[in-house]
C-alpha cells in the first residue's frame, strides 16, 4: 500500500484548507506586528486574506476539475 493513498484527493485539499486556516490564525496569535506593515500602501493583513482567498478558489477548482474526472 502506498503512504499517501489513505487519504483520497479531497481529503488532500481538506488538510491544506485547515493548515491554511491554522497557520493564519497562529501568524495573528503569535506576531500580529508583521501584520501592522503595508506593502504598497495596502496592510499586510487585508493582503494575506486575499491570498487566502486566492489559495481557496483554486482549491475548489482542484475539487471540481477531480470531482469531474470520476464517473
């Protein structure tokens, strides 16, 4: 049996969502000064949620485009 063949392909994407999820929440716990900066005269916060965003939508799109490849 493979290792990585316990999990199925959403199961995949489900983790990278929570570690995602987990790994934003602990960046603010931990050092909420990185998040007080901008970068090109938006906050560093408002940026990182958009990348989230960002990282969501093509995770749904991973999940569709293999939804569509089972018959």
């Amino acid at each position: 049996m493979k290792p990585f063949s316990l999990l199925s392909h959403a199961g995949w994407l489900a983790l990278l969502v929570l570690f995602a999820c987990l790994a934003y929440f602990a960046l603010i716990a931990i050092v909420p000064g990185w998040l007080a900066g901008t970068v090109a005269g938006w906050p560093r916060s408002i940026l990182l949620a958009l990348l989230l965003f960002v990282l969501f939508f093509a995770i749904t799109l991973l999940y569709i485009r293999a939804a569509d490849r089972q018959p």
